[in-house]
C-alpha cells in the first residue's frame, strides 16, 4: 500500500494538536501559551519569524501550522514576488563601529555593523574580510533551475530580526521507496539559507523539510544530506556559482537517498535481529539495577509491538523497524516533564529540540549494515 511521507505534514499535524491540547493562544509576539490547566502560562512554541514591519516575514505556498505569513496557494516562480512577499527584499551595508569615549568620537579598526537598509537595525558585527551577501545574490542563482525544471518557490522569509533569510524550493520528482512494491514517498526540497551577523555560512542543502519557521530551518538543516557552504569572502559566490554548476549533485542525492530507504525496504529482518538493533541502541549493564532492567524490558515490548504493526503495511523489513523506532521516539518514548512542563509538553520540546537525531541516525546506519549479509 503506497502513501506519501511528509515530515512537514506531520510535524504540522503536531503542532496543531498541541496547540489545542493545551488551550493555547498565539501573542502578538508570535510566541503561543498555554491558557488553562496545569500548563497555564508556558509558552509552548516560539516561530522565530522576524516581524520588523509588523507583521511575520513569511512567504509559503502552503499554509503553515502557526498560521503565519502570506499564503500564495500553489506557490509563484517569480523571485520578486518571493523577496517582497518573504519581506527580505532589504539591502545591508556594512558601516563602521563608532563609540564614545574620553570626551571624543572614536571608529574601531577592523570591526564593522551589518545594518538592514529598511529598519536601520544593527544585524551583527564582522571583521574586515566579511562580504555581504545581499539576498538576491545567494538566492538568484536558484531562479534558473526554478524556471528549467519547473519548481517552484515554496517558502521565505526571516528570522531573528532579520539575521538570517531563508528561501525553499521543491524539487519535482520526489523520492519513492521501493518503486513497484511499498511505493512510499518522500517530498524533497532545496533550501538556501543566509545569514548577515557573521555567526553561520551561506548554505544551499536538499533536505525533507520546508522552512516556515526556525524550528523547521534546524530540522532542514539536521536533516540535510547534501550541501554547499559558502565563507562570506570576496570569493565565496565564486563557491556558489560552482554549486548552481553541481546542482545536479541534488538528483544524485535523491537517488542516493532513495536507494538506502529501498535497500531498507527489500532487507528482511526477523524480530530477533530487531531486538539486537533495539539491544544496540540502548545498551543496558550488566550490573543494572531492577528498575532500569525492567524499563529496558517495557521499552523492548512496545517496540516490539509497534514493529509487528508496522510489518502488516511495510513486511518484514529494515524499513518497517526504522519505522517504528522513528515512531516510537516521536510520540511514544517517556518525557521526564519539567517543573511547569507536561509530558506532553516536554515530548514536543525534544521533538523541537533534536533530542534524538543521533540515535534515530545511530539506527538508521545499523539497519543499512543488515544489507551486507
């Protein structure tokens, strides 16, 4: 039975439900609290979305889960509308520190203020070598692959005051796993990320995400599996004209991708090798204690569980595990709530947070080494 993987979809779907879960409410600073209940006062989510003009810097094709932003239905393939819409469509200068002292006016050498053309706002300092990327320099280059191959802009926008702008497109042919069997698919998209305060590179990286917010901008990048960086040097968009050359390598990495979730999906695993992956992924002492030998026996059960369901729809294979420990860690692994915090809570803050990239990426590589026999 076929069906479409969408990360951006589910996590949509998750944040909804928290949101109403716990009764919360947006603030005008775009940050959202829980209004009854245990919970009453948290602050639940926190979008990240610039809003220097008043209103969020958010341009999507698809409406986002915190119901930010202009939505054109369908997306646009015109770059202007993007940057107007995304509201990055600001120049930043480079000026010189100035400061007080003594009684005189004094510039300090070496150091310069990154400043947005439209607020005036100070976005960061940086040294001497900095080159400003202005946004239609790192985002241009991607208008000639949108108009050959069709794509279109799926999202852009700032974050943090403007610090950093991101633009997202996607890339026609999405990924299927196990083509002519499980047909499960995978959207993939191309995101180009720049920053003005001297604290990243410029990135281009195809990733499962859509950005629509900082959360999502972290997953994309967590997530990413193949990449350019660029320094802010007077030769880095010499670097980027190099990767709009590769950007073939995009398609590689789709195939790539698909082939180790294919390998996955045609690699049997009987239950026993699935409770060594569990075994390798949570090691246990031997001198352990009752207690956290009973908490690996409980955890083992619901894998256990969640890995016979997942085998009706997937078989019994490499990906059907994958699956269900993926699942497991989302929504069902125990959350050790804070003092104002949930379980509910604190389960969507690890999700935000990345808790488990590595051991979902530590499982991911053990299952592949189960091709090799």
């Amino acid at each position: 039975m076929s069906t479409t993987i969408d990360v951006n979809q589910q996590f949509h779907d998750q944040r909804t439900a928290l949101m109403q879960s716990t009764g919360a409410r947006r603030r005008a600073d775009g940050t959202y609290a829980a209004t009854v209940g245990y919970d009453r006062g948290e602050v639940v989510g926190r979008d990240g979305l610039d809003t220097s003009r008043g209103t969020a810097a958010l341009y999507t094709s698809t409406p986002a889960w915190h119901g930010l932003g202009t939505v054109i239905p369908g997306g646009t393939t015109e770059i202007d509308t993007v940057l107007s819409l995304g509201q990055i469509d600001f120049q930043v200068d480079k000026v010189p520190v100035k400061y007080s002292y003594d009684g005189s006016d004094r510039v300090m050498e070496d150091r310069w203020v990154t400043v947005r053309s439209d607020t005036g706002a100070a976005l960061g300092t940086v040294g001497q070598r900095y080159q400003i990327f202005q946004q239609r320099e790192i985002f241009t280059f991607l208008q000639d692959l949108a108009g050959q191959n069709g794509v279109l802009w799926e999202s852009a926008g700032a974050l943090r005051g403007g610090r950093r702008v991101f633009v997202t497109m996607e890339i026609p042919d999405s990924v299927i796993v196990d083509r002519g069997g499980l047909d499960d698919e995978i959207r993939l998209f191309i995101v180009a990320i720049n920053s003005h305060d001297a604290t990243s590179q410029a990135e281009v990286v195809v990733t499962p995400w859509r950005v629509v917010c900082a959360n999502t901008e972290r997953f994309a990048l967590a997530d990413a599996r193949s990449r350019w960086a660029i320094r802010h040097t007077s030769g880095g968009l010499e670097n980027f004209e190099e990767a709009r050359r590769t950007l073939g390598l995009t398609l590689k990495y789709a195939g790539v991708f698909e082939a180790e979730e294919t390998a996955l999906a045609r690699t049997d695993l009987a239950i026993d090798d699935f409770h060594k992956v569990i075994a390798d992924l949570w090691p246990i002492d031997d001198d352990a204690t009752d207690r956290t030998k009973n908490s690996h026996a409980r955890r083992a059960e619901r894998l256990d569980a969640m890995f016979r369901a997942e085998t009706g729809r997937a078989g019994w294979t490499a990906y059907a595990g994958e699956r269900a420990i993926t699942d497991y860690l989302d929504h069902v692994a125990p959350r050790r709530p804070g003092k104002s915090m949930s379980e509910e809570l604190a389960r969507a803050t690890a999700l935000l947070e990345g808790t488990d990239d590595e051991l979902k990426t530590k499982a991911h590589k053990r299952l592949l080494q189960l091709r090799t026999r």
